[in-house]
C-alpha cells in the first residue's frame, strides 16, 4: 500500500513555496503587504478588496492608492512585450491592433491590472508593452492562433519581463 503525502504538508510544498516568494521578491510593482479594504486607485478606478484589483464603485471612505498597473504605466516599465515584424504584420496593422485590442478588453474585464501601455511602430515593428506578463503572452498566442506564422518567446524564469516576437 503506497501513502500519499497530504497537499497540506509542509514537505509537499518546500520547492514551491520558494520560488513564489521568489516571484514576488522580484517584482517591484507588486505589494508589499495587504492594502487597507476597499482602497481605490485614483487614476484608473480600480478598487482593491478582499485581496485583488477589481473594477467597482469605490465607497466614499475608500483608502486611496495607485494601483501596480498605473504605477507601471506612469513609470513607463511594462511587464511584457510583444514584437510584431514582417510584411504581414505592416500591411495589416489595423486589423492586429483590433485583435490586440480585443485581447487586452476580454482579459481587463475579470483582471484590472491586465492592461496595454501602449501600442508603437518602431522602425518598422509594431511592438505592444503591457502591464501584465500574462497579458502579453495571452496576445502572442491569439497573434499565432489567428494568422499563425512564427512565435519566438524563450521566457526563462530569470528574466523578469515576459518578451515574444511574433512575425509573418
């Protein structure tokens, strides 16, 4: 008869554990502990409560702070990046942005923080910067879904911007 080591088991989580606390030490736009509830960010409306970023109506009494997302737009350090090249990609340009657009849209409805920071043409590229790692990876993967091509996103876990690169 082979035991089976409880979930809950301090030993069944010695590896991950590490490497989550590792994840969070890491990222400098992420908390540092738990925000006051119901605080509302001023720039976007997001509201912080029972320990994530929704969108709702802040209460009057609402503590006030940015959230990570705006934090990183204002500072300009975007989380993820999306490089789209080729012939493809410039004579469709309106059409991928509408794509992108409905990505950032579906994903923002259920997470506040998953937003595009911008959407730029750089010699010739279309490169996306968002806010989330997630987000830029949910947009390579619709990019290659819908008009396939080549996907390059060599993520390794020491890297602490998601890129990918996304040409036809």
């Amino acid at each position: 008869m082979r035991r089976s080591r409880s979930k809950t088991h301090e030993a069944a989580s010695v590896g991950r554990t590490d490497r989550v606390l590792q994840e969070h030490r890491s990222d400098a736009y992420g908390l540092r502990g738990k925000l006051p509830d119901p605080t509302a960010c001023p720039d976007c409306g997001a509201l912080y409560r029972d320990g994530r970023w929704i969108w709702g109506s802040p209460p009057a009494d609402a503590h006030r702070t940015r959230c990570p997302a705006c934090r990183r737009i204002a500072d300009g350090v975007p989380a993820g990046i999306v490089t789209v090249k080729g012939e493809f990609a410039a004579a469709h340009r309106a059409e991928i942005e509408g794509l992108v657009r409905n990505v950032e849209e579906r994903d923002k409805r259920e997470h506040a923080l998953k937003r595009i920071i911008a959407i730029s043409d750089e010699g010739g590229q279309l490169v996306i910067t968002t806010t989330d790692a997630r987000l830029a990876h949910a947009i390579a993967g619709a990019l290659h879904d819908a008009y396939k091509g080549e996907l390059d996103s060599p993520f390794t876990e020491a890297e602490t911007v998601f890129r990918a690169t996304w040409s036809r």
